[in-house]
C-alpha cells in the first residue's frame, strides 16, 4: 500500500500534530523588520468528516500576473495575482498532488483521477483533457514539445504537450508494500529522463521512446526507500538521495557514484553560487560545497525543511509545523518568522515566487500570499 500524507507527518515532526497556535508566540520579527507583508489569503478546505482530515499536497503557479491553485473541491481557479479577484474556475472533481506547468498559452496539470487536463491559461477553456490510467503525482515536464509525468503507479508517461497524444509509457515493478504518497519529478537532460522510483532506485530513460538506459540502487533498506526529491545536475554531476539514505553524487552520464555525503536532504538544493544549501527532515539548513563537504549546519528548530528558495535578497524556508521563515542569505540568521495558523499546518508543496509576490498553499488548503 502506498502511505498517505498523516505518515509524511511524522517523518516530518509528529509533534506538528499537537501543536497549538499562539500568535504572539510563533509570529516574530526581529529587530522590528517586517517582510512578509500580507497581500491576500484564500481558506480553500473542501468539507470533511471529523476525523477525516484532508491534506493538502498541490502548489500554486504564479504566471503572467495570474496564481493557479487547485482547491480540495477539485477546481482549478484563477486569480489576479495582486487582489486575490477570480478571474476563473473551472471543475475538475479530483484532487490535485503537484504544481500546474505553464507551455505557451496553456497550463497543463493533472488530478488523482489520473485526468490530464491543458486549459488556456486566460480564460481556462479546456484545449485537451486526458485519461492515463492512475493519479498524476508530479509536475508536467517538457522539452521541444515532448512532455513526461510521473503517476502514482510508478509509471512515467510522455505524451505531445500540444494535443495530449500519448508517445510511450515506461513502467517500474516495485515489490515494496509501504510507500510514500509522493513521487519524483522527472528531471530532463541530454535527451535523458532521471527520475527516482518508490523501490529505491533512481533510472536514466531515454526521451525519445522510454527506454531504460541505466538504473542506480540509492538505498538498501527494507522500507520507505523512496527517491522522490528530484535530481539536481551540475556540470555532469547529479545530486540526489532516498527518504532514508544519503546523498549521493552521481556522474550523470553512466550513474557512477562520486561521492556520498553523511546527511539526507529532505528537499533538492538550493544553489547559492558555487555552494548547496541542503534542509533535513530534522530541521537542519545544511552549507556544502559542490563536493558536498559541509561548509556551515544550523538547526532552525521549526520542523522538518520543506522549502528553501530565494525570494527578494532574502532566504524563504518553510518547515513541516507550519513556520514560513525569513533568513539572511550570508549568515542564515532569522530575520521573521510567521506560523500559517492552523495546528496542523505545513507546508508540502513548492512555493512560488513572481516579481515580488510569495504564494505559499499549506497543507490545511489556505493559500498565502505576501509582497
């Protein structure tokens, strides 16, 4: 069986689960600096039964001066990225587990149903809608026009992003009974796919037909062997690690290992020069060079690292307790810190990021966004 977000949960912190919001306790900011600078927020929770939370795993996309988000109704709704005003919402029923793709006049995006849906992104009339089988776990990737996508059955589907023709579909057999409810983004490059799988292996595929050029074993346990950080490459090197094994460096090309670091990130990096900051399931903000030698560690103490990006001059962290963070980029000192409100919030999306505007969706289904 595949475990849903509640085991995230507490891979993350349990105590997430416990903790009560004070505003005065959680919202900080130092030295009277204030940077997150409220805009507009949106409480997007479907109805539930009590017992029965429903978590969010979807991300927003900030285009054009336009934010998409899918809500726990199943809509997909646009709003005017500076008021909050819908500008459209159109009905999908499923729920949504990775961030929509923007190609040309289209965004592209799938549901739990295993619907793939192209909508034009100004008005969102429908242009291709596509059934692959089993839910669409991860962002639509693409590349001169051929586009893949992982699904939950741990298959990796390509298909023509302008008409939703289906091109090939490499499928992985994995034997493991207990697996996480995420999965890696595809990651393109030399014409290669990589992509890690929930049987503990990252594979090199080929583009243009699907075949398996190479396949790596990253970790060696019995279970939650999941790779599903998607890959970082620099200069042939290729970044990436289990759910509870290290970091690996890898040679891109053939899968060699380089390297491997004494750590396991829980997100891909950040690159910050010629350096990676790495953050920790145990809420660690990890320095390293491109070597992976561990230059600087702090622990934020906020939760297991679910985000870190650039935003402004500064570092935007986000944690598994519900904590948007705002550091200084040279000696990671904290600047603010805000909690998003609700006791069982956090944040397992990817936050965007568009001329100055930070769109954060927790996993509670409220959407915040701060100038």
């Amino acid at each position: 069986m595949r475990f849903f977000l509640p085991l995230l949960v507490c891979l993350f912190c349990s105590c997430a689960l416990r903790e009560k919001f004070n505003s005065t306790s959680h919202d900080q900011q130092i030295d009277n600096k204030i940077v997150l600078r409220h805009a507009w927020s949106k409480n997007l929770d479907p109805k539930y039964d009590s017992g029965n939370l429903p978590i969010n795993l979807s991300s927003p996309l900030l285009h054009a001066g336009m934010l998409f988000v899918g809500t726990g109704n199943g809509q997909m709704i646009a709003y005017d990225a500076q008021t909050g005003k819908v500008l459209w919402k159109e009905n999908d029923k499923g729920a949504y587990h990775s961030t929509p793709m923007v190609y040309k006049d289209q965004i592209v995006y799938g549901t739990n149903l295993g619907r793939l849906y192209s909508r034009h992104y100004l008005t969102g009339k429908i242009k291709y809608a596509v059934d692959l089988g089993a839910s669409i776990e991860s962002e639509v990737v693409v590349h001169n026009g051929m586009a893949v996508v992982h699904l939950r059955n741990y298959q990796i589907t390509s298909f023509d992003v302008e008409t939703g023709k289906i091109f090939w579909a490499y499928k992985r057999s994995v034997p493991h009974l207990t697996t996480l409810q995420r999965s890696s983004k595809p990651l393109i490059w030399n014409n290669k796919i990589y992509v890690g799988f929930a049987d503990g292996y990252l594979v090199n595929i080929s583009l243009e037909d699907g075949v398996l050029q190479w396949e790596k074993k990253l970790s060696t346990s019995t279970k939650f062997v999941d790779v599903d950080n998607t890959p970082v490459i620099l200069n042939n090197r290729l970044y990436i690690n289990s759910l509870a094994g290290p970091i690996y460096m890898l040679e891109a090309s053939t899968g060699a290992v380089l390297r491997q670091g004494d750590f396991s990130p829980s997100r891909p990096p950040l690159f910050l020069e010629d350096k990676y900051l790495f953050g920790t399931f145990d809420g660690e903000l990890i320095l390293t060079d491109l070597n992976l030698e561990i230059i600087k560690k702090i622990n934020l103490n906020a939760g297991g690292i679910t985000n870190i990006i650039s935003w402004k001059e500064y570092l935007v962290v986000t944690t598994s307790r519900g904590h948007v963070s705002i550091l200084n980029p040279k000696t990671f000192d904290l600047i603010e810190k805000k909690h998003l409100g609700h006791a069982n919030s956090s944040v397992f999306g990817d936050l965007a990021t568009s001329n100055g505007i930070l769109a954060v969706y927790s996993s509670r289904y409220r959407l915040y966004v701060y100038r």
